[in-house]
C-alpha cells in the first residue's frame, strides 16, 4: 500500500514521503495513529499546504529566535558565589542558576537548552552557548563574582 508520511518515522522516512508498506501495518499501527494517510491525488495536494504552512511557520520562529539571540548577546549575566581560597567555589554554576539570572532580565530561555560543556567552578568570566533552535545557537557571557 502506497502512504504519504504525516510525520517523521524513524526507518521510513521524513514527513511528506511517499512510502510503500505492507497492507497490514498501515492499516493497523500507521493510519490510527494518524502517522500516515493514503496516498491519493486529494492527499498529495492536502499535504503540499501542509508542508508549505509548516515552512511558514518554521521561518517566523527561527526569526523570533535570532531576535532572543541579539538580546541574549547583549544581556550581561552576573552570578554571586561563594567562594573560597584561589576563587574556587563552593559549589558551582548550574544552568539552571543561568536561566533564572537571565529571566530576572527579562530573557526567557529553558534550562535544557543551555549547555555547559563542563561545570563552572572557579570565578570569572565565561561565554555560554544556549541552543533556541536547532538552526540558531547565542551566546551569553556569564560572569561569576564573589559574594
């Protein structure tokens, strides 16, 4: 049975594909879980809207995220520690402490999509890439000071 793919299937393909599989696993695993439809002329021109609004909607949002980048790249971050001798810390800076300094500035940005290539445990400063988007990386600079 020849489908069109709703969605991206590992092993078969990416959304828009037009796939051929066995009568039986369309009809019983891919088509109720709304994961392909058959291929039709109706389908394939239902689809190419689809494709065409998800482009659309892909592009407003790596727009926004180049904007939250440029503010991201201006912001300045500052984190108290404590710290001990040779300004190691008592701790370290987490990417959740980042996050919550950078909301505090107005600036929204999910923990998870902060990565810290190893933990922050000394004082001074430090560049931070945040990933928004799988297309758009910033990069904050995050100064840690003594308390």
């Amino acid at each position: 049975m020849k489908v069109i793919l709703l969605k991206d299937i590992e092993n078969l393909g990416v959304l828009g594909d037009e796939i051929e599989v066995k009568d039986g696993y369309a009809r019983n695993y891919l088509i109720p879980k709304n994961l392909v439809i058959e291929s039709t002329e109706g389908a394939v021109r239902v689809l190419e809207q689809k494709k065409l609004q998800k482009e659309r909607m892909d592009k407003k949002i790596q727009e926004e995220c180049r904007a939250l980048a440029e503010k991201i790249a201006a912001a300045s971050c500052t984190i108290n520690m404590e710290a001990g001798e040779e300004d190691k810390l008592f701790g370290s800076v987490t990417s959740e402490m980042i996050a919550e300094q950078l909301a505090s500035e107005g600036i929204e940005v999910d923990k998870k999509d902060i990565v810290l290539e190893e933990p922050i445990k000394s004082l001074g400063v430090f560049n931070v890439e945040i990933r928004l988007h799988p297309e758009v990386k910033a990069e904050a600079r995050v100064w840690v000071v003594k308390k």
